[in-house]
C-alpha cells in the first residue's frame, strides 16, 4: 500500500500536480478527522440525553430507589442478650 501511494506521488510530481494532490490529500485527512469528532460529539450528547430522560422517567414513576434496592440488613437468629460492661469500681 506504501508503494502504491509513493508510486502515484511520483507520477503527480512528474505531471506537475503534486501541489495539487497533497492539498487535496490534506482537505480529506481534516474532513475525516472532523467527521469523527462530530460523530462522537453527537453521539456522547445522545447519550447524556437518553440518561436523563431514563432517569426523569424512573423518577415520575416511582420507580425504585437506591435504598429500596439494596437489600435488607441480615438479622441474627442467635441471642446474646444485653451487653454488659465491667465496673472499674468492682473489687474482683
């Protein structure tokens, strides 16, 4: 693919159209390039926008919320009665 690309800038070169070519070379590379950043910028503002939207409606509905989600505390089964504390004061 090197090869074929120097080939034809050889041949412009030759014809006298090698200005020409790189500047047109050069108008491609930047019109990619800013395909690519507005596609991305697009897409990442659609995203924004259908969290939004997801989260709006989760809300109006009465969705869950992130306490209802989490699961309930485990309890014990075992008893262990009250806690006790020892009195410094208490002679042994």
């Amino acid at each position: 693919m090197f090869f074929f690309i120097l080939i034809l800038l050889l041949i412009a070169a030759v014809f006298g159209v090698l200005g020409t070519v790189l500047k047109v070379a050069f108008v491609l590379v930047l019109a990619g390039l800013l395909v690519i950043a507005t596609v991305g910028l697009l897409g990442y503002y659609w995203f924004r926008y259908r969290m939004r939207d997801y989260r709006r409606r989760i809300g109006q509905t009465g969705g869950p919320s992130p306490s209802r989600m989490s699961p309930p505390a485990p309890t014990s089964t075992i008893d262990v009665g009250e806690p006790m504390r020892d009195d410094p004061r208490a002679e042994p």
